[in-house]
C-alpha cells in the first residue's frame, strides 16, 4: 500500500465491530483488506445484492469468496431495486 493509504488508516480509529460495505468492486475490496489486515475479527462485509445488473449474482458470490478467503463474516440484503417508470434505477436501490 502507499505511505499515504496507511497513514490515513493508521489514524482511523473507528468503533469496533466495523460494517464495512463492499461491493466487490476495486475500492471497496482495497478497503475490506485494509481494515480487516488491522482490526482481525471486528470487521463485517455488507453486500447489497440490488438486482439491477444481470451479474448481481456473479458480484454476490465474488464477495463471498473474497470474505472467506479474509475471514471476515459476509451479510448480504437482497433489496428490490426496480424502478417504477420515469425513476432511475439508481434511485430505486437508493431507496431500497
């Protein structure tokens, strides 16, 4: 990691046990690994399985490979994101 990643995560002190949400993507998987490498056993993934891709399936069991590969516990809520007409679908799962 870069001296300025753990500088910022030496200083983060949250409180523990920390929810961390975790799309599967690059961000938030480097931050998943980050926190769970500093505070072992007190991190919780969250996953938010929204249905508005036809990969959400692919992304919900890509993170639960990774967290078993971490260690760290996965959750994942199943939220129904469709969008009524004229809404966005990002809206919708904002709401959800």
């Amino acid at each position: 990691m870069s001296a300025v990643f753990d500088d910022a995560m030496a200083r983060f002190a949250p409180e523990l046990p920390l929810a961390v949400g975790f799309s599967g993507g690059a961000d938030s998987t480097a931050l998943l690994a980050a926190c769970a490498r500093r505070w072992p056993g007190q991190v919780l993934a969250v996953h938010v399985h929204h249905g508005l891709q036809a990969a959400a399936d692919d992304f919900e069991r890509h993170c639960a490979d990774l967290c078993r590969r971490l260690g760290v516990p996965l959750q994942v809520h199943r939220v129904d994101a469709r969008a009524a007409p004229g809404d966005s679908p990002e809206d919708a799962a904002r709401q959800a």
